[in-house]
C-alpha cells in the first residue's frame, strides 16, 4: 500500500526537470504517511511520476516507479493484485519478462499485452497512473469498488493526479477554492458522491473507472470510461429459482472462504480489525483456521461505556483466542484529534467513527503493517436497519395513502406538535409512513440519511447550496425494475460505501497501515447481487445468509447481536460545557459557516440543542467539520486549531 503523485503537461513553458522534480518532491512530501518505507521519481521532461511506499510485498524489491524491460512503460501504482501469481504465467508464456515477484509488475505487462482490457483480470484495490513515454500516453485506473483513492486535476495543459488531494495543492498551479455547488449534498448527507470535490476543478476517479490523456492530440483531451459494474440482480433468475436455501448458504461460505484467503498475502505482520459483530469476528474467525500462528486483533472504545463495543470484541477475542489489543478514547482524545484528522481526510470527516478507527489503526501500526476489516457487508447483505424499515414503510404507506389526504396532514401534524403524545413517542412515530409523506427523499433520505433536509437547508444558508438529494435519486432511478432492496443496496454502494471506504482508507493510511476489505471481492460482490433478497432480510434477521453461512465458526450470542453500527457518545459531548468552544467556534467572523449559514439560525439551532428540545448532533458535527476543513485549506486559520482546547467558558 503506497502513496502515488504526478503530473503531465502540454505547456511549452514546462518549469525545467529540475525544478519539476523539486515540485514533485514536494507533492510526495505531503503524503510521506502513506509510505514512510521508499520513494522514487521517473522525470522525462513531459512526465512526472512519483511513488511513496509501505512495502508489504516483495519488501526488498518492486522500487517504484517501476518499467518494463525497455524502459518506454513506467507505472506508480498504489494498491494489491491478490491474484497477480495466477496472471504471471500467462504473462511469461506472451514473452514478458520478470524482474521481481511483485504485483507491480503484473500491473504493467498486464497492460502491455491487453491494454485498458487487463483490467479485467485484477482482483484487488488499486489506483495507479501509467506512462507510455513512446506513446506520449497517460493511462490512469481505479478499482472496481472504490478502496483506493484517485485525485486529479486538469486544465486543459497541467493533469495532476494523487493518492490524496494536499498533494495536488503542493503544486504551484492548483489553488484551494471551495466549491460551493457541493454544500447541499455534504449538508445532507456528509459527503459528496460523484466526481467533484469540496476543491473546485479538482475531481475524483470514479471506481470502476479508466482514465486516457493522449498528449500526441492538437488538443489533447481527457477520456473516462467505465470498465466494470454492480450486476444487476437476477440476470439469470431460471438458475437462481432452482437454488436451494441450503445451496446459497453453502456458496456464500465458500467464497467468504476463499476471498478471505486471497487477503492473507503479505510478507510483513497481519492483523483484523474487531468490533465484536458478526463481519469482523467471522472473518477473524476464518484467519484464526487459515493462519499458522497467532491471530492478532485490534478494537476500539469510549469511556462511556454504554455506548462502547469493547466487552463485545473481548468476549469474541477470548473465544477465538486472539493476540487482542485495545484502546479507549474519551471527549479530549476525540476533539483533540479531529483538526489533524480533518487534514488528513482532505474534507469535512463524514461520520465521528472515523476518529476512532484513526485511534484503532494508530494503536495496530504499533503491532502490524496490515489489517482485514468487515467493512462491505451490511451494502451486500442488507445489514442496516433503515433497509428494512424503509421496506416496511413502503408497503404500510402504499396502503395508508387510501386516507383522505387531508386526513393523513392532520395525524401528521399532530404527530410533529401534539402535547397529548410523549415526545419519545413523537419522535418514533416521526420515522414512520404516518409522520412523513411518501417521496423517497422524506419518507427515505430525510429520515435516515439527512442532517440538513432540502427544507432546513433553504431556512439555514444564506445562498443555495446546490442539489441535495440528486446524486442518490439518480443510482435509485438507474434500477427501475429491480426491487426495493435491490435499489436500496445498488444506490448505497455506488454512494454511501464508497465514502466509508475512503474513510477507511485515509485513516488507516495516516497511521502507515494498509487496510483490506475481504467483503469487497468483485467476484463476491457479483456473487452477493445474485443472493435473492428473502435470503437477505429473512423476516425480522437482516443478513440471514451470512448468518447461516458462519454459524459454526462464532458463538449464537455473536451472531445474532444486534447491530451498534460503532455509536460515539458525540451528543452527550457536545451537551458537555467543555465543548462550548467548539459551538463558539462556529459563530466566528471570517470562518465558512459565518459566510455561508445565517447567523439567526444557528443560534437558535444550537440553543435548541442545548436546551434539549431537539438533537442536533447530526447537523453540529456537520458544520464543525466544515468549519475546521474552511480553516485548514482555504482561510490560513489552521493554527486556530491547532491551539484549540477544549474549555468551559459559555458559548
């Protein structure tokens, strides 16, 4: 797992090799996190490539940039090929020649011989830019699902591409704006799910895309194709209709089985990430019969204990009798952490888990280079409560449309201002067909996904922030005919998870560990599509196949645990008078929520919440980090942070 960055340009003013191998040195500087290992340069006077290196495999060897063996291909990638000792002799018998046993070098006589086709033989995470310096030709791609980041700028005469996005902005060419047509979406959701940015003019890879920059063109021209995608379910239902129950929870272990095997290839220490659910103790489970020694795991956990999964992944540790490792964290640890964290994810963090899979990964870095994780499962299997409920609430509401409409408004507003009904009552009624209409983005994306609604939003910013629900309306609609489940799974995996996996990504990477998602398999992923939805959500079990597929590695109480989904006692904490410089911190002159959110409603947004009418925790933590991302790269402010404690002098 490494870091790459560089650039190509058509200027015929290019700074000379010198000065560009400088810039390029200073790019890689600001991602030295993601590969403390090695570094290396390829420089033509066109191209610049650049690699930093956590070495995991072939340590003593796969320098990178790395060439093939006429020294015209030269490739910095960042990633695993789990299945690249299966592609060499295929590879060899062609002719091409190996210097090393990476998978590096699998990458680039892969595409010697099939071009942007090879991508189809991967089975990995990967993210890598490719020179051919006789073609004058940039070739850039990343994975199917998304577990590697790929960042890029382009203007026509400078492509810029790295592994996270400080790096583009070492270069003297690419400043810092905000892009203001992202505010409604991360308001809402927490994170932005196409192609831009919160930095205009700076884009994202899509997975399971291919990029092509022919500089040989009188105008060159970026060209994006898509290689690979989600299958639809049910392409072939006569062969899933004759499937037995039995069949699919036999298959579903099978290839857990072997993904998780395929995950094991490392030449330095190896690790799991344990939460004490059913995802990570099973794959921990199935490492512990797989690996010649002593399995090693990791958790995390707060001081507040009621809302810690520490008891849960020691019970399943001592089960499995793991090497375990734990770290708790409280109030000053989290804020403490959150401004460096906020740099290292180069945007507003999504969701405050992931400042404790920061603490996580720095305590395992201590022990391993590597760590399996669960993350995938719940997007494949139907493992989130709103999947069932947003189902549940579909099928009663298509019935409770046969009231009066007049009549459904009034119970409606009874339900949101009635002092007759407890307001825990109110609030649980609230999340059902009766308390909201019937579009999706209410019924669906407000009441499970959404900070900000469109509504609040037109009430709290001083100018439109751009579409808010558009991005996951537009995967939802893609699958007309697919079911409800099925359209729910196919929208969160092409948004939501690709967001967790970055998370996972660029906090594990902060500590210099690589980070590896066996649920994520391509060929598991199109296995898991095909599973019917009965055998997702089985009655009230959600991820009844997976259940039934690892009954006998973990114990029934593991397996049948209900789901916690990490919870962080952030309410609590931003109720606590330390965290009263935090709220103030939003009111501050010059900062972005000053500029971009009315000062009336703010101010009554945090009084309310202070005063427990409402829990605005959700949408606090959304302007906080959009405060600290403001300061961190474009108001020159960062050093507020830096000195930032937390204190008790009233908000």
């Amino acid at each position: 797992m490494c870091g790459i960055a560089g650039f190509v340009t058509t200027a015929a003013d290019n700074p000379s090799p010198e000065l560009s191998r400088d810039l390029l040195r200073r790019m890689l500087d600001r991602i030295r996190h993601r590969g403390p290992d090695d570094s290396g340069i390829y420089a033509d006077g066109r191209a610049f490539l650049g690699h930093r290196r956590l070495s995991i495999v072939d340590v003593s060897g796969g320098h990178q940039p790395m060439s093939n063996e006429s020294r015209s291909v030269w490739l910095t990638y960042n990633g695993e090929i789990f299945n690249h000792a299966e592609i060499r002799p295929e590879l060899e018998r062609a002719g091409h020649r190996y210097s090393n046993r990476s998978d590096t070098e699998t990458v680039i006589h892969a595409y010697e011989e099939y071009g942007a086709a090879s991508l189809a033989r991967f089975r990995g995470m990967f993210a890598y830019a490719m020179w051919d310096s006789d073609q004058k030709t940039l070739f850039c791609a990343r994975d199917r699902l998304g577990i590697k980041p790929f960042y890029y700028y382009w203007d026509g005469r400078l492509f810029a591409f790295a592994s996270e996005i400080k790096a583009l902005l070492a270069h003297p060419s690419i400043a810092p704006q905000f892009d203001e047509s992202v505010a409604g979406e991360y308001l809402g959701f927490g994170y932005i799910s196409d192609e831009r940015t919160f930095f205009r003019g700076i884009r994202k890879l899509m997975p399971g895309h291919y990029l092509r920059l022919d500089l040989r063109e009188a105008r060159p021209q970026i060209r994006i194709e898509q290689y690979w995608e989600v299958p639809e379910p049910g392409e072939n239902p006569q062969k899933i209709a004759c499937r037995s129950n039995q069949d699919w929870i036999r298959e579903t272990r099978r290839r857990l089985e072997e993904t998780v095997r395929m995950r094991l290839m490392s030449d330095v220490p190896l690790g799991m990430f344990l939460s004490g659910g059913i995802d990570s103790s099973a794959i921990a489970a199935l490492i512990k019969r797989m690996a010649g020694g002593p399995v090693k795991t990791f958790s995390v956990g707060y001081r507040e204990t009621r809302f810690s999964e520490l008891s849960d992944a020691s019970q399943t540790a001592r089960t499995l009798r793991t090497d375990h490792h734990q770290v708790v964290i409280g109030m000053e640890d989290f804020f403490d952490s959150l401004p460096k964290l906020v740099w290292h994810e180069d945007e507003p963090i999504t969701w405050p888990s992931s400042v404790s899979l920061f603490h996580v990964s720095r305590l395992a870095a201590s022990e391993v280079k590597v760590v399996l994780t669960g993350e995938g499962s719940d997007e494949l299997f139907g493992g989130y409560e709103r999947y069932r409920w947003n189902i549940v609430n579909g099928r009663y509401g298509r019935m409770y449309r046969a009231v009066p409409a007049a009549l459904r408004s009034r119970i409606r507003e009874l339900i949101e201002t009635s002092d007759l009904l407890p307001a825990a009552l109110r609030r649980q009624l609230g999340h059902t067909f009766l308390g909201r209409d019937p579009r999706l983005e209410s019924l669906f994306l407000d009441n499970f996904y959404c900070a900000f609604s469109e509504a609040e939003q037109a009430r709290l910013l001083r100018r439109p922030g751009g579409p808010v629900y558009g991005n996951y309306m537009a995967r939802w609609n893609a699958r007309p005919h697919a079911s409800p489940l099925a359209r729910m799974l196919y929208a969160d995996q092409k948004t939501y998870l690709v967001e967790l996996l970055m998370k996972q990504d660029q906090m594990s990477m902060a500590c210099s560990i690589e980070s590896r998602v066996p649920f994520l398999d391509h060929h598991f992923v199109e296995f898991a599509m095909a599973v019917p939805d009965r055998l997702k959500i089985h009655g009230a079990t959600q991820k009844w196949v997976l259940k039934r597929a690892v009954v006998d590695l973990l114990p029934q109480e593991v397996i049948h645990r209900k789901k916690m989904g990490f919870p962080t006692p952030l309410r609590e904490w931003l109720m606590d008078p330390r965290a009263d410089t935090l709220l103030q911190a939003l009111r501050a002159p010059g900062g972005l929520v000053a500029e971009f959110v009315s000062a009336p409603a703010l101010d009554d947004l945090i009084g309310r919440h202070r005063a427990g009418l409402i829990d605005a925790t959700d949408r606090l933590w959304r302007l906080l980090n959009l405060e600290i991302w403001g300061d961190m790269f474009l108001t020159g402010r960062a050093e507020r942070w830096a000195r930032h404690e937390l204190s008790s002098r009233p908000a």
